[in-house]
C-alpha cells in the first residue's frame, strides 16, 4: 500500500491554483478554453491568411505556416502589404517590389503598401508602383495592365455591387494631398474609387469626390444590403473631420448613398470594422476610443455608441493596418491603452491585437502582440 504524507497535503490547493492560473494565461481571461493558442512567433503577426494552412506575416516581415509547429517560409517581405491567399498558394510582396507567390518570386515593380487580391478565375490583382491595375497569371507574368491611378496603398476587394453574383473589383483611386492629416502611413489620401471587371480590367463604374473632400481611407468595404453589395468608406474634410460613408451603384454610376455624422472639425479620423454584415468603427481611436455601431436605413446612416464598451483602439498612428474586428456578430478590439484583447461574452486576451481578425472556413484567427496566434472561439457552436 503506497502512503501519502499528509505533510504535503496543504500544497495541493496551491498547486491547483497554479495549474489554473496557466491555463489561463493560454486560454485568455473570461471563459477559459473558448479560444485557444494556435501558435507562438517570435514577433506578433501583422496579417493572417489560410490556403489550406494557416499563414502569417510577422512584424519582422517574415512569412510563417502555422500547421503543427510554425515553419519559416520566406523573409524580407512588406509588412505593409497584406497577405492573399490565391489558388491554393500564399501572395507577399517583397520589400523591393516583388511579388512573392507559392513558395517563388514572381512579378516585380508593385507597390509595397498596396494589398493583392485573389480573382474569381485565380489570377491575382496587383498595384504597380505606377498606380496600373496588374493582372498576374499563375505563372507568375503580367497578363493585363491597366492604367487606373490606384492610391499606393490601396487595399482591392470583389463586391457584388448589382446583386446578380458577378462581383467586380473595387479600389479607391486618384491619389492627393490636398487634406493635411496624414495619420495613415502617408500624406496621401484618395480622391476617387473605380469598379473593373475582375477579368478585363474593363472600367465598370467611377466616382470621383470634389474638392475638398477625399477619403480617407485604404479600402472600400463590401456589405450586404438588400441583396447586393455597399461599401462602407471614410469620406473627409477639412471642415468635419471623418464620417463613414456608405457608396452603391445607382443608375449605372457609383454614388455617396448614405453619409454617417462627422466630427465637426478637421483632424479627426475613425476606424471602420465589418464582417459584411454587421458594420462598426471606433471613432478617434487615437485620442480615447469610442465603438460606435452604424445602422443603414433607406439613405440615412446612423451612429450609436456601443453601451457599455469602454475606450477602445483598432489603429495606432502611421500604420496601414486596422487590427481586431468583426467575427459572428461579435467584436474583438484592443483596450486604449493597448493592453488587452476585449471580445463579447466577456471574453478576453492577455495582449491588445496586432491583426486584424481572419474569418475562414475553419474559424476565425487573431494575432496579439505578444506573438501568439488565437483561434476565436466559435459563437454558432450548439
């Protein structure tokens, strides 16, 4: 018979509480266990993307495949341009201009800020340093250039904007300096937007904004109304600041549909966050963070501060990346202070996001600053 000494007896509430407090510190604070580490970089990861792995570029601009243990691919990357995934492969561009696609060096002269995008037929679309719309084969040539005077750090997306499933490629355009801020990575904001065919890079639709409005702005955001696609985008002026604004296609013709409420001054910004569906933003997240939820309704679009939520921030000054975001009707966003991750439910990270939220097939993914790589817990789940 094996004896026990009761001398020790009084360590095992200890030892319990440490086991806890560990479990904690991986699982995140609030509800233990709900999200889970995926992995540990040495540096916090900037953008996250899945093939059939999940992939993430880190701050020091090197590339990572997250499937068991993490596994350096590649380094020398732009961390200012965000990762694609695109036929089965992961899209980077390299820190002189090159693009970085399936494990090989492919087209060069891109913009090293501007964002890729995957088309329907597996292409990829591009930025040249020229402000031309690239097409890029997967051979890894140039198949189709198009001059559009892309915003150098342009971030293109596929938007459904006539509701009949053919999506069409959205980015913002005509590049000026005629709105002195400059709080996202440049002095640079857009003046225009354009709608190309995702496979002729055919101009499909254009708005341009009068002086001295610009937006303010990387991208126009796809969401769902009414069975077609909007896109939700910070329009400025010198007058009043930011205002979310919400663009469609009418009559053939992008127009400003609906137009939120600015700051009344100039000199202050907000950072939108959407899942497609839902559509959010924190409005001056630099100066004392507010989370404000916007509502669509005919041509009005309204703000309302989130109940509850306190100072949060998605945006530090001079970075082209807005980190957290939406994932199942709930947000993820960094405290103010930069600390900690708040999600809903009460749900926590130990560490302020260095991401933004990957939605994918296999859940969602955030990057934290402190290096780790978080699975989000899912809210659907029975």
């Amino acid at each position: 018979m094996v004896r026990h000494s009761s001398r020790f007896l009084f360590l095992r509430p200890l030892l319990l509480c440490v086991i806890l407090w560990a479990v904690a510190g991986l699982a995140g604070v609030g509800l233990a266990g709900a999200q889970r580490v995926v992995a540990q970089l040495p540096d916090p990861a900037v953008s996250l993307t899945m093939t059939g792995d999940l992939h993430a570029l880190t701050r020091a601009g090197e590339l990572w495949n997250l499937a068991g243990t993490p596994v350096r691919l590649a380094a020398g990357l732009s961390t200012d341009a965000p990762l694609t995934s695109c036929a089965g492969q992961v899209a980077a561009t390299l820190r002189g201009g090159q693009l970085w696609w399936g494990q090989r060096r492919a087209a060069g002269n891109l913009s090293v800020s501007a964002g890729t995008l995957c088309t329907p037929s597996g292409e990829l679309l591009a930025i040249s340093r020229a402000g031309e719309a690239l097409l890029i084969s997967r051979a890894g040539t140039v198949s189709r250039r198009v001059p559009v005077a892309a915003l150098p750090d342009a971030r293109p997306h596929l938007a459904d904007l006539n509701g009949d499933g053919q999506p069409w490629v959205v980015l913002l355009t005509r590049p000026t300096t005629r709105y002195a801020h400059g709080v996202l990575g440049d002095a640079v904001e857009a003046a225009g937007l354009v709608a190309l065919d995702p496979v002729s890079l055919a101009v499909r639709a254009t708005l341009t904004l009068p002086a001295p409005l610009v937006f303010e702005d990387w991208e126009a955001r796809p969401l769902r109304v009414a069975g077609r696609d909007v896109l939700a985008v910070v329009r400025a002026s010198p007058q009043g600041g930011g205002a979310l604004t919400v663009v469609g296609l009418q009559g053939g013709t992008l127009r400003v549909l609906a137009a939120g409420p600015d700051f009344g001054r100039g000199g202050r910004w907000l950072a939108p966050l959407t899942d497609g569906a839902d559509l959010y933003a924190v409005h001056t997240p630099h100066l004392g963070g507010a989370l404000h939820r916007y509502a669509l309704t005919g041509t009005r679009l309204t703000a309302a501060p989130v109940t509850g939520s306190p100072l949060v921030s998605n945006h530090r000054l001079g970075e082209r990346l807005v980190t957290g975001g939406v994932w199942q009707g709930g947000v993820w966003l960094g405290t103010q202070e930069q600390t900690r991750t708040l999600g809903p439910d009460g749900l926590t990270l130990p560490a302020a996001p260095s991401s933004a939220v990957l939605a994918s097939a296999r859940g969602a993914f955030l990057g934290t600053q402190d290096g780790r790589v978080w699975q989000l817990p899912d809210r659907q789940a029975p």
